[in-house]
C-alpha cells in the first residue's frame, strides 16, 4: 500500500455509531502527519463529512484506522 495516498480507511469495532466497523469508505484529502500518521477525510453513514486522523481518532474512540488501496 502507498501510505501517502490510501483509497480507503476502515474502522475496527467501537466505533462511532455513524460509522461502520468493517465497512470500506473512501478518503479524500490525505495528508500525512508526524504526530497522527495523517489526516484524511471519509463521508460516513449519515452523509455527513468527517475529518480522521489516522492514529488515535476520536471517531474510533481513540484506536487507529486500517488504510487500503483496494
């Protein structure tokens, strides 16, 4: 996987209830951080847009997002 530019992020269980654990939803707008592995964003359930970081999220409860290209 090209860590710079992941197509997808999947949350794992625990996650917000407008969010499914499993589910592939694609990113736009990734950008890679020091400190969070990056951010990126993901419209979710509900169709609202959300902003991610790839460590310690809080849309995970403060776990980490799994990134893929396909």
């Amino acid at each position: 996987m090209n860590a710079k530019k992941p197509k997808f992020a999947i949350p794992s269980e625990g996650c917000s209830n407008n969010l499914t654990a499993g589910k592939k939803y694609e990113i736009s707008n990734f950008t890679p951080d020091a400190r969070f592995g990056g951010f990126f964003n993901i419209i979710d359930n509900d169709g609202s847009n959300l902003i991610c970081a790839l460590k310690k999220c809080a849309h995970l409860n403060g776990k980490n997002w799994i990134l893929r290209n396909k």
